[in-house]
C-alpha cells in the first residue's frame, strides 16, 4: 500500500532540482542608431551579410532605422551580442548594447 503522506513537490521545487531558473531571463538588446555616415545600402548590406538578414527584412529595418532613429536587430546576453556588435562596427555602423 502507497504512503498516503508524500508531500507533492512544487513546480520550483522540480525546475530548482533540475537546474531550471524560475527567473525571469533578462535579454539584452542589441541596436543599430541612424547616422549621417552610412548609406541606406551599406546599411542593408550589413544587416544580411553580418546578421542574416533577408533582403526584404535588411530592407524594412534600414527604414526603421532612418525614420524612428534605431532599431533593435537582435536580442540575447550580452556574451552573445558582443562578437556581432564587433563585427558591425568594424562596418563602421553606430550600434549599441542595452538591457
């Protein structure tokens, strides 16, 4: 016969005991400013070869980042932004790393 008394484990007991966090994930941003510097194409042309960008996605982001000023092209830790940050300012673009 089963032991009637087991206590029940919470879903933060079970997610602790399996190395899960319960809190909540903070990503980090990773945005592209407008300047005065970049074309609308050099722009574009970085957005798909560095980011993997479709041409149709590059081309409505390009246009966000003219109008609104930036855009945020990526999310994720800061350890996983920074090498794509790297490379886009090697392209000479504004770029930014925000929580």
């Amino acid at each position: 016969m089963s032991n009637s008394k087991t206590k029940s484990k919470t879903l933060e007991e079970i997610l602790a005991e399996a190395g899960i966090s319960t809190e909540e994930q903070h990503e980090s941003r990773l945005i592209i400013w407008n300047d005065d510097v970049n074309s609308f194409e050099w722009v574009e042309y970085c957005l798909m070869t560095i980011l993997g960008f479709t041409y149709d996605k590059a081309e409505k982001t390009a246009w966000t980042i003219h109008i609104q000023g930036q855009e945020v092209v990526r999310t994720g830790s800061k350890e996983e932004l920074e090498p794509y940050k790297k490379l886009l300012e090697e392209k000479l673009l504004t770029v930014s790393i925000e929580d």
